[in-house]
C-alpha cells in the first residue's frame, strides 16, 4: 500500500497543484487532509463508524449512469453498486476498508431503500451537507447515495451534487461523475 499525506486546506485555498508529503506514519489526517492511497488522491472528511470518512479527491475519470439497466434510484441493485464494489473496489486492499453502512433514506423521508453495506459507496446527501466544508470541488455533477424519492413514480430521479456545490436531482439512466467514498481503517495511518 502506497500512503502519503498533504496539508491542510479550505475551500478558498483549494488549489489542484499542492505538494504531496510523505507521511511520517502515526498521524491520521484531519478533515480537509489529502492522502494518497494505492495511486488515488482522497480528502478525508471526518470520523464515521469507527473510522475516517475519505472522498476521492477527483471524480472518476469516466461518467457513469447510477443504474445502467433499470434506471432506477435505488442503490441497493444499482449497477453503479456493483462496479464500486466489484472491479473497482480491487484497487484496494479490503483490511485497509471498514464496512460503510449508508442510509438510503430518500430526499422525502421515504425508507423503503433502508440501509445498505459496502466497502466503496458514495456520501448521502446527509454527509455531504455535514462534511460540505471539506468537499473537493470536481469538474462534473457527482451522483449522490440519496434517492430523491421511493415512490414508483419517481423511482428514476437520483440526487446529485452540482459543480457549485447545490444539490440537485436527474435521471439514474443518465451518465454524471463518480465520487468513491469509503471508511479507512485509522490503522492505514500508523
């Protein structure tokens, strides 16, 4: 595993080109913190279940639909899911990851979804705004966790995160960025 660490920084001092340090190891980074693991740089975002909340710091190269087969919002049989936590998830050494528990609860407070269980997901629209004060800023909209709604009729639309940082909603069959969250185990950083 490949580890290193850069400085802190706020949004107004966000700048793309700041210089990657070597981690001197038993340091966890702090929110707002950049890392780079296994060749892929991540922002840490804070403590969550038991272990550091990290984004990719730029989205996925690719623009992918949130559900390429049914276009529907709901994560669980997403085939966004299973390419995070299928091909892509083997970039990572699985001991390094803590379990993410996601509330899929939806934009309207429907919990149909309930909660699912990964290594890689993305942040709900509940962390996002949490954490939004950490947030890189990416090129393209971002597909959030959240449904905008469980009800059949609106099963389609999916939340997403503007490059002005509002949130918004669009179609799941429609190709928008991919912003990998996970839980770092703190014992990566020692």
């Amino acid at each position: 595993m490949l580890l290193s660490l850069t400085s802190l920084f706020t949004p107004s001092e966000y700048d793309d080109e700041a210089e990657e340090n070597e981690t001197a190891g038993g340091t966890v980074p702090k929110p707002g913190e950049r890392f780079t693991y296994n060749g892929m740089e991540f922002v840490v975002l804070g403590e969550e279940q038991g272990g550091i909340l990290a984004v990719m710091a730029h989205e996925l190269g690719e623009e992918m639909p949130y559900d390429a087969d049914n276009g529907k919002n709901d994560w669980r049989k997403s085939t966004l899911r299973k390419y995070l936590n299928g091909e892509f998830l083997e970039k990572f050494n699985r001991g390094d990851l803590l379990p993410f528990v996601s509330d899929l609860t939806s934009d309207d407070g429907m919990k149909d979804y309930g909660t699912s269980e990964d290594f890689i997901a993305l942040l709900s629209c509940d962390l996002y705004r949490k954490y939004r004060e950490f947030m890189p800023k990416y090129n393209t909209w971002v597909w959030t966790i959240t449904p905008w709604s469980c009800h059949p009729g609106y099963a389609h639309n999916e939340r997403l995160v503007h490059t002005d940082g509002s949130v918004t909603n669009y179609n799941a069959s429609y190709a928008f960025g991919v912003a990998p969250a996970c839980i770092f185990n703190r014992s990566i950083f020692e």
